[in-house]
C-alpha cells in the first residue's frame, strides 16, 4: 500500500492530466453515439422490416475488435496514429451501435394503450414522439447508455496499445516495470470513473422521470 501510495504522489500531476484525457474520451461518444441512436432508434421501430436488418448489420461492427478500429481509423480519417479523435471516433461507433438497438427497444417497450389515449387527446404524431414515446423510453434507453458509458470506460484503456495518452498507460508501466503499483492505480481510476458515469446517468434518469418517484403516503 505504501508503493501505491508513494506512486500517486510522484506521479499525481501525470495522472491526473490522463484522468482528465479518460474522462472525455469515454463521455463524449456515449453522448454523440446516443445523439445519432435516437432517431436510427426510431425508424427501426417505426419500419418493423428495417429492423432486423439494421439492428443485425450494426450488430456486426460491435464484433470488430477495438485495436483495429484504433488502427485502421487514422487512414480513414488522415490523422496521426495517437490523435485521441481515433479513440473517440471508435468509441462513438461502438456506443452508437450498441444503443441503436436499445432506443428501438425502449420505443417498442412503449404500451400501445398509452399511445392510443395520447392520440385520442389530440397529439400530433411529432407529439406522441416527443411528448410520450421518448419520456417513456428513457428508463430502457438510460439502461444501455449505462452499459455503453461503462464499456466505453474499459475499451479506453486498451488504446494505451496503440499509445494514445490516456489511464491505460499506468497497465503499460506496471507492465514494463514489473510493479504492481501503477497498475493498482489504473484499475481503481478506472473503477471510480466507471461509478461516478453510472450514478450521473441514474441521476439524470431519474430527474428525467420524475413520475417514477414513488411519493410517500
């Protein structure tokens, strides 16, 4: 412990700006990846024979292993094989297809009697949209921005491979200098960004839905 410890304090100022560098580089795809879901989301739901074939074909790109991508995306995009803009460009094609398939799930998991009350009431069909069909989605579709924000955490620390700077680098010292404090350091940074992720998404959730909160009698 007093390895770990005397670590941190050596290498506080470089841990922290890869802190930083790990933050953002596992937040912005989540939102960005979630941004372009939401209305793939839609017209695989709305178009039921579209469904299979798009939520299937994305499906395939989550199977890609992350290094590739983090390889092959600096010749797509013309930057220089550390740029970070890989890693995120990556992360957002994972976090947008996986939460494809959760925004047309959550939009089918919508109760028909509820739609049909809305439409009896009136509602347009970009007011179902918006003022029915998405408030009630978000429980489900806040279920796999966990899950996308989470995942997007630990394939961050796999750019360290290619040497992107970022917290991963603490496994590649751990590994280069055969000591286990750097590397006692990553996982728990890790750890602790993953859970701060996931109680700020339950927050917004639950700030979203507030019909959710049971009142007390």
């Amino acid at each position: 412990m007093n390895q770990v410890t005397s670590y941190v304090e050596s290498n506080w100022q470089q841990i922290q700006q890869w802190g930083l560098t790990t933050v953002w580089l596992a937040a912005v795809p989540v939102v960005v990846g979630l941004a372009l879901a939401v209305p793939c989301g839609w017209i695989a739901y709305r178009y039921k024979w579209l469904e299979g074939p798009l939520v299937s074909g994305l499906s395939v790109i989550y199977t890609v292993p992350s290094v590739v991508l983090f390889l092959v995306l600096p010749d797509v995009f013309g930057t220089k094989i550390l740029d970070p803009f890989n890693v995120m460009a990556a992360l957002t094609i994972y976090s947008f297809v996986l939460l494809v398939r959760t925004v047309s799930g959550a939009l089918g998991s919508v109760p028909h009697s509820v739609l049909s009350a809305a439409g009896a009431m009136g509602y347009t069909g970009r007011q179902l949209v918006l003022r029915v069909h998405l408030p009630l989605a978000v429980p489900v579709i806040a279920a796999g921005v966990r899950v996308a924000a989470v995942s997007n955490v630990s394939l961050v620390s796999v750019a360290s491979v290619i040497g992107t700077a970022q917290l991963g680098q603490l496994f590649i010292a751990g590994n280069n200098t055969s000591s286990l404090a750097p590397i006692i350091v990553g996982l728990f940074a890790f750890m602790a960004i993953a859970l701060v992720y996931d109680l700020v998404i339950i927050t917004l959730t639950r700030l979203l839905t507030p019909w959710h909160r049971a009142v007390a009698p």
